[in-house]
C-alpha cells in the first residue's frame, strides 16, 4: 500500500491476494501481454476520467438550481448514469485484457486527466462549462486510445470506445446547448 492511501484504504487481514496492482495476468482474448499492458495503461486513464466526469455530472444533478432546474437536472441524471455505465464497461475491458483498474480514490486521481471540481457550490453555468471541459477532456483521450488499440490490432476495445464516444459527444453537445440559453444565469441576478 502506498504511503498517500494510508487511512482511505484498508488491506483485508484474511484472504489471498490474486493479483497485485500495476500488474498484468494473462487474458482469454489472445492479445499479446506487451499489447495488453499499453491497452490497459490507456485505458486506466480514461475509467479514471470517466469516473471524476461521473461524480461532477452527479455534484451538478444534486445541486442545480434555477430557470432551466428541471431540464437541466433531468439531463444530468441520465448523463451521470451514461457515464457511470461507460466506466463499469471499461473496468470489464481492463479486467478482460488482464489488468486492475483503477478503484481507490488515490489511483483514479493519479490516472485521471478529466479534473475534479472543488467542493463549495458554484452557479449551475460555470458548473456545465466545467463539465463540458471535462467531456472534452475525456472525448480526446478515448479518441487517441480508439487509435491506439486499432494501431496495436485490438478491435474490440476500439470498438467499445468508439461506442463510448458517440453517448459523450452527444451529452456534450447537450451542455454546450444549456450554455448558448440566455435563461441559464446566475442565481444573483435572477434575485
């Protein structure tokens, strides 16, 4: 256990460990252990960031308020849930390649390229201008590993990240719209 997990995570006292973390097993797949493991690595970085998308969509869901409250919070509830959905499929692929993924908050933060926001509350649209950040943090990421895993002939993985990206676009596409409403302003000035 690392130093920095020290009090957010436990060790069982019983039990065999299967495997340790940042390491490889074999994989049913037939894909090659030194392609698995770049796969994996790639892979880590977007269930991290899918994982930190999912608990800001979620922060905002709980949190929204005015004008737009009910589109708004309708939308994020079924984001939030997508993007839950997108990081259980990816910790599957990663566990299907031979590899652990990411699952203390420590690890997710050191993979996670999509940033969390702080914990005070803040206007719902500075809230979705970060989040729209950070679907497009996310979107860029998977693009490169869809290129990566075509590259190192893994077309399943490409194939589940291309699945991915089409819900992510689509969800983004749905924020930037909430941005362009006039209506979708600060609480202060609608007091």
């Amino acid at each position: 256990m690392t130093e920095n997990q020290l009090g957010l995570v436990r060790e069982p006292e019983t039990g065999v460990r299967r495997q340790e973390w940042e390491t490889l097993d074999g994989n049913d797949l037939r894909i090659d252990s030194d392609v698995a493991e770049e796969i994996v690595h790639a892979l880590c970085t977007d269930h991290a960031g899918s994982f930190n998308l999912f608990y800001l969509l979620r922060k905002h869901y709980w949190t929204a308020e005015g004008a737009e409250f009910h589109d708004v919070t309708e939308f994020l509830e079924d984001a939030y849930k997508r993007v839950r959905d997108i990081n259980d499929d990816l910790a599957v692929r990663i566990v299907e390649l031979g590899g652990i993924p990411p699952n203390t908050p420590p690890t997710i933060q050191k993979h996670a390229e999509v940033h969390l926001e702080a914990e005070d509350l803040y206007d719902l649209r500075a809230s979705l201008s970060g989040d729209l950040d950070g679907y497009a943090t996310l979107v860029a990421s998977m693009r490169e590993h869809v290129a990566l895993a075509e590259e190192m002939g893994d077309s399943g993985t490409a194939e589940r990240l291309r699945n991915h990206l089409m819900a992510l676009e689509v969800d983004a596409h749905r924020v930037e719209q909430f941005l362009e409403d006039d209506t979708l302003v600060q609480r202060e000035a609608t007091d």
